[in-house]
C-alpha cells in the first residue's frame, strides 16, 4: 500500500517496485542535494541506503538541507540524515560511512553498490566518484549546483552504444581561481531541492530499468530565466583516467585538481600573541570570534592582501574551506600564513555564541 500509488503507473508494476528494493545505492555528501535525493530514493522504496559523509550540521546549512532542524546543529551529518530517514521508511536499510571519500574508501564501497549519487561540491571527489565508477563498472548520477544555476546528468549507464563519463564533459578540472562554491558564491535554497529531485529519478529510473536516463547527456537549469537545456555528450577517443586498480589507488586527485595546498595550523599551535587572525567570513556570520581579530571577507580579500604589511596570518571560516583559499592567494603572494584547521566549527575555543563581534 505505501507504494500503490507508483505501482499503478503504466509500465512500473509491482516488478519495478521490486527492483528498487532490491538495489543498493550509495549516496556520497549528505549535505543541499544529498538531502532531497535521500528522502524521495527512501520514500521510493529503495532498499539499501549508503550514506558517506564527515560533516556535522551548520546553522549555515539550513536554508536548503531540509533534513535538519536548529536541534541538530553540531551533529554528524550522518547520524541525523541516517536517523531521519530510516524513521520516514523503517523497511529500508541504512549504512553511515563517518569519512572523508579517499581513494581506498571509494574502491571499497562503489564495488557493492549499484548506483552511485555524487552530491559533493568538490571537482576532487568528482574525478575520484568517476573514475572508480568507470573501473568497476557503475553507473552513477552527477548534480551541481551553482548560485541560481544547476545540473544533473547520469555517467557510464549500462547497456548503451556508448557510455560517456564525467571526463567527457570535463577532460580537465579547472583552475582554483576560477572555482566558487555556496559558501563564497551564496545559492538559493531551493536549487538544490530541484536538482537533488532530478538526481534522486534518475537513481529510480536506473535501479528500475525505466526509459529516460540521462545517458550522454547533461540537463542544465538556469533559476533566473526559469529555461532547461539538454546538451548531448560525445566520447572522447583518448582521456586521461587510471586503466587499472592500483593506478586508481596510486593517482592523486587534488593534485590533478590543483587542490588548495596551503598550510594548516591546528587550536594547539596557535600563537596569537604573535600571530594575526583573519576571519574571511561574511559579516555577521556566526559564530562570533572571543578575540583579537581582523575581518576581510574573502571576495574583498585579494585587493588588500597586495597592500597589508603583515606576515604572520592565520585565516579562519566556519568549515576550513575559505580560509584555505585566502591563506593560498596569501602564500602565492609570498606572505607567511595559516588556515586554521577543521575552520571555527571543531575548534569553538575561539568563539562565543552570543553577542557582537
């Protein structure tokens, strides 16, 4: 009964319903797309749910991750999206992956999982999801989101004349200048509802055998026009993509993707007495900073970088994620700095949660 209302559909029937219980999925990021594919793919009845994830929730989080509450904030990520869903659907079974997705952990899972769901913000984990899905085989379901901008496209389907990859659409990733992700570039809450409802059918469309996969092809949404557009993928001869097991395991995705390479500094080593902080956070982001600090948001950072005078910085956000990128365009200006570990979120012996900055 709680299926009736798909079963009914012309062309599913209770064997389709039986193929998506039967499938295991692994969803990789439980974050703005992670959240609506994990809902609606346990609403479907799909019977194994693989959550991977490192996170813990954020009050930043909550404009789109419609999984968690204010009561959830600090929590794993993980945890609570694991914990959720299972009481939305307890038929269906659920497994938590507490990690960040390196290359043994993607070899690992992706071989016992039948369709894999990419909802990182990462051209590293990207690259890495792609070419472990290639070597063994798996079809796996990609989404973006960008601002009011978004895209969704289904990689290395099975059972058609050709099968295009992630490497097709991007056969190098881009320079770490040109990337922006929501916590620089801001997003609208409700784009990653739309685009992790698309990934979350083709997952079904995939898992059920259903017609309409978004094989050799990548639908981009653009939120301020409100326009669709499809544009077909081709193959490309010659891409550079690890042949083999141990090349996989060997290859260094954040080099390839001139990840950020910046050096960190845990709570322990900090000096400031000595030290300068930076918070490169937007104003009035919390939580609010308990001492001496300076406050330079990132997109105004690299103007007055070139005309501070001083050299021993350590640069601070909520994640680690922007101030890794202000404490790189400060290295590669030949200036001493930090980024502050882990960012504010493991480390709140630097904050307090009420009151002015």
């Amino acid at each position: 009964m709680r299926y009736q209302r798909q079963i009914i559909l012309k062309g599913f029937g209770i064997e389709k319903q039986q193929l998506l219980q039967k499938s295991k999925v692994l969803v990789i990021g439980a974050g703005g797309l992670g959240c609506p594919v994990l809902m609606y793919l346990a609403a479907a009845g799909i019977g194994h749910l693989g959550i991977v994830d490192y996170d813990t929730v954020e009050n930043t989080n909550l404009n789109r991750q419609i999984l968690y509450t204010p009561n959830d904030v600090g929590l794993k990520k993980v945890m609570v999206s694991a914990k959720k869903i299972k009481a939305f659907n307890p038929e269906i079974e659920v497994e938590i992956y507490d990690s960040l997705l390196d290359n043994n952990l993607a070899w690992k899972l992706i071989q016992v999982y039948d369709v894999i769901v990419d909802c990182t913000d990462t051209f590293t984990t990207r690259y890495l999801i792609n070419d472990a899905c290639v070597l063994l085989n798996k079809p796996w379901v990609f989404g973006a989101i960008f601002s009011m901008q978004g895209q969704v496209a289904a990689f290395n389907v099975s059972g058609e004349k050709h099968k295009t990859n992630y490497r097709h659409f991007f056969a190098k990733p881009p320079l770490p200048d040109n990337i922006q992700n929501c916590e620089t570039a801001g997003v609208l809450g409700t784009m990653p509802g739309i685009i992790g409802l698309m990934q979350a059918e083709q997952v079904i469309k995939i898992c059920a055998q259903l017609p309409g996969v978004l094989h050799n092809r990548i639908n981009y949404y653009n939120s301020v026009n409100n326009s669709w557009q499809l544009f077909e993928l081709s193959e490309i001869p010659q891409i550079n993509t690890p042949k083999s097991k141990e090349a996989f395991l060997n290859f260094n995705y954040g080099q390839f993707c001139n990840e950020l390479i910046a050096p960190l500094i845990t709570y322990d080593n900090l000096n400031l007495n000595q030290q300068t902080l930076i918070d490169v956070r937007n104003k009035n982001e919390k939580p609010y900073l308990n001492c001496k600090h300076f406050h330079i948001p990132l997109e105004t950072l690299p103007e007055k970088l070139k005309s501070m005078k001083l050299n021993d910085i350590v640069f601070v956000c909520n994640t680690g994620m922007r101030s890794k990128q202000a404490a790189q365009l400060a290295v590669n200006l030949g200036i001493n700095a930090f980024s502050l570990q882990n960012g504010l979120t493991f480390n709140q012996q630097l904050t307090i949660t009420d009151g002015a900055q």
